[in-house]
C-alpha cells in the first residue's frame, strides 16, 4: 500500500515539476504581449461603443473585427518563410514578433483618437489595424513556443501563456474599464499601447529557436523556379502534409472538433459585457467582480488543466472541458431570468465561467500543440488556430440581434447548445485520434 501511495505521489510530483522551467516565464511575458489587443478590439471595445450609445445590433457586427484573427492562417506562411526587412536581424521569431508589437501599438494609439459618437469608420480601421497585427503576433509566438520546447511540456507552456494572456484581459479589461471610468476612454486606450512595451521587451530578451526542420526560411531562390518551389514548400505542404499524416477520415473529423470546440464560449463571450451594463452593474463593478474575481479562477483552471493533461492525457480532458464550458453558458442564462443586480451572485456564475473557460483552454491550446509537425509551425498552428475561431467569429456576430430578438435567457441556452457538437465529436474522434503526448520525434514530413 505504501510503495502504491509512493508511486502515485511521484506521478503527481512529476506531472507538477513540469512547471518549474524558464521558458515557463518567458511564455508568461509572451502571453501577456498576445492577450493585450484581444479585448481591445472584443468586449473592452463593446463596452466602449455601448457607453457611447452606440445600439447592440451595431455592436454585434463590431465582433467581425475577430475574424482576422480566424484567416491569419493565409499570411502565415510569409511568416514561417520570409523573414522581415530590417527585424529579420532579430531572427524569424523574433523580428515577426517585434514587428507585430509595435503595429499593435500604433493601432490603439490610433484608438484612443477616435471618437465613435462623431464616426465609426476610425474605429473600425484603427481596430482592424490593432487586430491584424494581433493575430500576426499570435502566429509568430504559437510558433515560437511549440518550436523551444517538446511535445510533453506544450500544457505547461500554454498554462504559461494563458496565464500571461488573461493576465493581460484583467489589464485590458478591468484596467481600461477602471481608467475609462476615472478618467477617459483616450486614457484608457492610450495606456493600453504603452502597455505593448512588455512585449517588446521580452522580444528582444528572448533567444531565437535553435534551428529545426523548417524550410523556407532563406530568401527566395533568385531562379525562375525559387517561388514555385517555395509556395510548394511553405504553402501546400503543411496541408498535405497534415492529411497524409492522419488519414483524409480523421483529418475531417479533427479539422471539424477545432471549428466547433469553442464556438460556445466565443458566443457567449460578445454579449458579455453589454449583459453586465444592463443588468445595472457599473464599469467599476464589472471590473472588480468579472475581471479581477473571474481572473483568479480563470488561471485556477488553466494550472489545473496543464496538470490533469500530464496526469491523465487529453481525450478524456478534452471532453470534460466543452462540457463544462456549455454548463456555465446555462448558468448565465439562469442569471438573465433572474435579472438580479447581485454582485455575489454574479461572482458565482462568473468564477464558474472562468474556471471552466480556463481548463478548456489550456487543454485545446495542447491538443493543438500536440497536431501541429515541427517542418510547418507556424502555418498548420495557424490553420489550426483559425479554424478554431472562425465559425464563432461569424456566428458572434449576430449575438446582438439574437439578443434583441429573443432576450438574454434564450441567447445563453442557445450559446450553450452550441456547445454540443463539440462534445460529440470529441467521442467521436476517441482513440483514433493520434497519441500528441507520447514523442516529441514529429514524423517524416511530405511536400507535393
């Protein structure tokens, strides 16, 4: 009995040391520079335009803006294979990295200038600016982390990240609500760029990625054939690649698991502030309660999440964590029927949310990691990545029209049942599903 309790012990230990590492805070840093612009141009923006009495059916549409981080997946291959002008001295990374940053800067300095009462057209190009150098960013460091470590230690990186990233939603979320609220929405906006100096920082601290199977990364060939034989390299063959490593039947099924996985909570997510503000609760309320409360649980489950991916593997975590997530979608559906004001009942169905939010994050972003082969990082990530928000992009989309049609209540039930395919595919999926956590060796790759 005790050498079983000794055993088990040590897998335990074993599965929490995999935190005790330094690119585990390089990732924090990173996740910290990717998640500053998401709320920005998300909620943060949404409670931006609703204060300014801008109506929900606009703010719906607003949530498109999300949509360029969905098709980043058609420039990631210039950024697996072209190396920036000028930057590319900081390495692939690196330099696509820095150079994202600063165009995020520059975006919500843009920001801060415009006025949505006077005219939407500066907020929408000055957002689809901070977006699109977002979503580049986020392509640069997804490959920069499966690139510096193996397979094994993806959750605990993710964990890291997210832990970063939500780090940067109480920032960009309960901060710029904080500052709009005492001071102004230019203030708040502005801080928010001055923010972006973490990113930069850490950038330029960082080691480049040792050097891996990745091809293309030179200039072009100067000969007649260097492009084809580089869009033939960079472009197709992660495609390829992925469907002859899986299967044409289980390639679908995956490719169909990643659309729908979070198409529950990215819904849900449009709405989310617009439903604090009417239901009374100030800015101020808001941020203590769903920002700062949501944040702790938030990361809770995302730690909790990296540890039970190492102790008991992703298929049975994967399908624990989309059915947690339509759960907290009822619970918010309950709070809409009651259209109680409470701040500790809100407390309690947003720590639900987070925490749920969090688990389910943190193993997906694993699962994905663990897909994704060594010779194309940053375009099969991204591919990946995109797919995964697309479809909730575009169906978020029209939250606030389904909310002023039919109200709240039946807005988050029918946010949760969206929830359902992905579990049914999760099952579906099961054992066919190729073993991510067992060798950090990818496979032979295949180019066209």
């Amino acid at each position: 009995m005790k050498a079983l309790d000794s055993g088990l012990a040590a897998r335990w230990r074993t599965a929490l040391a995999v935190y005790a590492h330094t690119d585990v805070l390089v990732l924090g840093l990173l996740g910290f520079s990717a998640g500053l612009p998401f709320l920005l141009v998300f909620s943060t923006l949404s409670a931006w335009l609703r204060d300014s009495g801008v109506a929900l059916g606009t703010i719906g549409f607003f949530s498109w803006l999300g949509i360029t981080y969905s098709i980043k997946v058609f420039w990631a291959p210039v950024v697996d294979g072209v190396r920036l002008p000028l930057l590319g001295a900081l390495g692939q990374r690196r330099g696509w990295m820095f150079g994202a940053q600063l165009l995020i800067a520059a975006g919500l300095v843009g920001l801060s200038g415009t006025d949505p009462v006077a005219s939407l057209v500066p907020v929408v190009m000055f957002g689809l600016l901070v977006a699109f150098g977002s979503a580049t960013q986020d392509v640069a460091v997804d490959a920069y982390r499966i690139e510096i470590a193996g397979v094994e230690r993806q959750a605990a990186l993710s964990a890291a990240y997210i832990f970063g990233y939500r780090l940067a939603l109480l920032a960009s979320g309960a901060g710029a609500l904080y500052l709009a609220e005492v001071v102004s929405w230019r203030a708040s906006y502005l801080s928010m760029a001055a923010c972006m100096a973490v990113g930069l920082c850490t950038t330029l601290a960082v080691r480049e990625p040792a050097a891996t199977a990745v091809r293309g990364r030179t200039a072009l060939a100067a000969d007649g054939g260097g492009l084809v034989a580089w869009v033939r390299t960079m472009v197709a063959g992660p495609f390829v690649e992925f469907f002859a490593r899986n299967g044409v039947a289980l390639s679908l099924l995956l490719l169909g698991l990643i659309a729908v996985y979070r198409l529950s909570d990215i819904t849900m997510g449009v709405m989310a502030n617009p439903f604090y503000l009417d239901l009374g609760f100030s800015k101020a309320e808001i941020a203590g309660v769903a920002k700062v409360f949501g944040f702790a649980m938030t990361i809770a489950g995302s730690a909790l999440g990296g540890v039970l991916v190492v102790r008991f593997g992703l298929p049975a975590m994967l399908l624990w964590g989309a059915m947690a997530v339509a759960v907290t979608n009822l619970a918010f559906a309950g709070l809409a029927l009651l259209g109680d004001a409470s701040l500790s009942l809100l407390a309690v169905v947003v720590s639900a949310d987070s925490f749920s939010g969090g688990f389910a994050n943190v193993v997906f972003i694993a699962f994905l990691s663990g897909l994704t082969h060594r010779s194309y990082t940053a375009t099969q990530y991204a591919l990946f990545s995109s797919l995964m928000t697309l479809l909730g992009k575009f169906v978020g989309g029209y939250a606030g029209v389904v909310v002023e049609a039919v109200g709240y209540p039946w807005f988050f039930a029918l946010a949760a049942i969206l929830g359902v395919p992905a579990m049914i595919l999760v099952l579906l999926v099961g054992r066919r599903a190729p073993d991510v956590t067992a060798t950090d060796t990818p496979p032979a790759p295949v180019v066209p």
